[in-house]
DNA sequence: AAAGACACCTGGGAGC
DNA sequence: TGCTCCCAGGTGTCTT
C-alpha cells in the first residue's frame, strides 16, 4: 500500500488525533510482523505522552520523552484512529489505547510491516543507513549523480534504492521516469547531467503533487483521516501496461525489473 | 563492491 | 463452485 505519499497522508491524519495525548497500553494480538513486536513495547508505552509524530522516509516515529514508538506500514498497512472499543477484525494487530477513549489501529494482511522501538537520542538501526528525504533540498541533482556514478544498475532500481533516496517506490518510480523521459533499465552510469536535474525535478514535483492528493489508493488505502487517496487518477504508466501513452500513443511496454513491475514509453522514454 | 535472487505473508483475480 | 497460479504499494539478507 504505501509509499512516501501515503505514509505522509497517514501521518497528517493522525497527528491532532495522537499528539499531547497520553498511552493507556499497547495491544498486542499479531506479534509476528516483519520483525516481532518488542515485548517490552507495552511497558515503554505506558503513560507517556505522544509529543510528536514524525515521518522518515516510509517509518512513522510516535515520539514520547523516552523514545519513540516506530510504525512501518510494509506492503498492505495502515494506521487509523477507532475508538478504543470498537471490535477488531482479524488483521487487526495491533492498539495503542489512549487514554481519551481513542486508539491508533494497525492494520496489516500481509504483516509485511513493523512495530518497533526507538531509544531516546538513539537512531534504530533500520533508519542509520537511509538517504536524503525526497523533498529536502538535501535530495539534489548533485546527490543524485553522485549515487549514479559509475553504476551499472537500472536507473529504476537506483531511485528505489532507500540508502540513495527514501520514499520512492514502484508507483512513484514508473511515473518519475516517464516523467522525465528516462528508460527504466538505463544504466544508472549512463544518463546525462541534464537528465539527472530532470529527474530529481520530477520525483520531487510528483511526490509534492500525490501527497496533495492524499495518495494513491489502489486497492484499499485510506488515509488516517478515513479517506481515500485521490492520486491515482494521474497515474500515466503504473497499471496502464498496454494502454496508450497519454503524450504519443505508443502502447506502453511492461516488463520486470528486479521482480517489479515496470511500465514505460518505449517511444518517450530513452 | 555490486547485482541479482529470495525471503517474509495473505488475499484477490484470472483461468480452467 | 472450487482449485491452482500469479500478482500486489517493501525491504533486509543471502548468493553469485
């Protein structure tokens, strides 16, 4: 479900429902996720106070004065509020009850995802390793060129590569390229200095428009205000494989690279 | 060091 | 109706 976009909507959903309220306990019913949940998670959580929740790149961080609760949404996740004693179905894993009553819903099929803990002033070890935010001016073409030098990967691969750049995955990855006119196979070596800029342009320009719409729901992604993303209707390549191109026509190509989907121009896309 | 394959897990849709 | 197979928004880890 989520990439940058959606884990953002997710967070601006929550956020006036969670800050400055205080934990009742954490309800564990699925530990097994990605990584289990930390046993001792319930007794961190208890009685502090969420003070802030923070994105980095796909991770939300629910920050208490002695650390941070740390939410990975995986491939089919998501936070939402209910109150606190409304029934859970069966991919219901995990509650954090607050003590007003509400609680923050983790969601989860396919347990891809993670709930984690983060020490005060320590940085998880799963976030050490991360590149620049998509959006910071951190994520420019010179960071990017950098990262591509002398790289045989697929620019494709490159851009969803999180220690290079977070945030940017399958969907956003297909409709950058078109965007910029790039091959998803190039070599990441072998793209101009001129086409790098643009392509940083349009990640940029892309992620900013989808997170103004809420994201893209695809299947069932709801943000955590309840309602669905509206992005997908913009979508020019991702799922539209056989289809027209929306600029000349040419039926797009899809192939897999690196066991993702990957649809592109062969007429726009060089 | 870099690239590629594989792992984790469930549900939905296509095809027979 | 029901079975099998393939696919899905992620990403750490193991193998070449």
């Amino acid at each position: 479900m989520p990439e940058l976009p959606e884990v953002e909507t997710t967070r601006r959903g929550i956020e006036p429902h969670i800050v400055g309220q205080q934990v009742d306990q954490l309800i564990v019913r699925q530990p097994k996720l990605r990584w289990p949940v930390p046993e001792q998670l319930s007794d961190y959580l208890k009685g502090k106070v969420i003070e802030s929740v923070q994105r980095r790149g796909k991770y939300l961080l629910l920050n208490t004065d002695q650390g941070a609760a740390m939410y990975h949404l995986g491939m089919s996740g998501s936070l939402y509020m209910v109150s606190a004693d409304q029934p859970p179905a069966y991919h219901d894993h995990v509650d954090l009850v607050l003590k007003n009553g509400m609680a923050l819903r983790l969601t989860d099929p396919r347990r891809f995802g993670s709930l984690l803990w983060q020490a005060r002033g320590e940085q998880h070890e799963l976030l050490v390793k991360l590149g620049p935010e998509p959006l910071s001016d951190a994520f420019d073409a010179d960071h990017l060129q950098a990262a591509c030098a002398g790289r045989k990967v697929a620019i494709k691969q490159l851009v969803m590569n999180s220690a290079v750049v977070v945030g940017v995955g399958n969907i956003y990855a297909n409709e950058a390229l078109f965007a910029a006119g790039i091959h998803p196979k190039r070599a990441a070596g072998r793209i101009s200095r001129q086409r790098i800029e643009q392509l940083v342009v349009e990640i940029k320009r892309i992620l900013a428009a989808a997170i103004e719409q809420g994201g893209t729901t695809l299947k069932d992604f709801i943000g955590g205000d309840g309602k669905p993303g509206y992005f997908k209707q913009e979508l020019s390549v991702y799922g539209r494989g056989g289809e027209a191109c929306v600029r000349c026509d040419t039926p797009l190509t899809e192939i897999r690279l690196g066991q993702r989907s990957t649809v592109f121009c062969p007429n726009c896309q060089r």
